[in-house]
C-alpha cells in the first residue's frame, strides 16, 4: 500500500492528487484564521466557504497554485508561513458576448408633443 495521500487538491478546477502527480506536493489550509479565508477566498473554491477551520486544515491545495516567491526553500519547496496561493481566474472561454444593436430599415423616434 502506498502512504502517498490521495487527497485531492481543493482549488477550483484543480483536483489533483499526489497520488497520482509524481513530486506534487499538497499544503495544509493554514491554522491561521485571517490567512486561511485568504486561501479559501483565492481558491476559487466556494463550497469551502462554510468550513470551520479545523475542517479546512484538513483539505489541502497542491504546489501549482504558488509562485515561487511563496516557497521559503525553493528544493523542498517548502511553504512561507505568510504564503497565499495565487487567485483564481475564470477562463477566457467564459467572457460574455455583449449584443451589438442593429436597426434594420428606419429608425423610430418617439413623436414630439
Ligand atoms: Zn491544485
């Protein structure tokens, strides 16, 4: 049996595990009450929202949502005590198209009195 833990990454759209991402490495929602809304709130992730923080310290967010300035030791990558994970950005596929107005034959005025 592996020890590897199979718990997924809670940023939005992310879900990867160490499991099955080789070297991934996965971070402990801080303990840090103000911190860990930051993370809750960069993640993207709104179902964490109504999480207690003990709840929370029990999911996790994986290495790609950190620069590298967030890592105190860039080789074991392990994480500042201040670390934020980069916010969440929605898709460029999900801009909304705004409809052009086209009048077709005359336009019509309202009369004046
Ligand atoms: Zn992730």
């Amino acid at each position: 049996m592996s020890r590897k833990s199979g718990v997924k990454c809670a940023y939005l759209n992310c879900g990867k595990t160490a499991r099955s991402y080789d070297g991934l490495k996965m971070y402990r929602f801080p303990k840090d009450k103000s911190l860990c809304t930051q993370w809750v709130a960069n993640s993207g992730n709104i179902s964490l929202i109504h999480l207690t923080t003990d709840d929370l310290y029990k999911k996790r967010l994986c290495m790609e949502h950190f620069i590298n300035n967030d890592f105190s030791n860039e080789k074991t990558k392990n994480l500042k005590k201040n670390a934020v994970p980069q916010k969440y950005e929605e898709p460029q596929s999900m801009k909304v198209l705004t409809p052009t107005k086209t009048y077709e034959g005359h336009p019509v005025f309202p009369k004046s009195p």
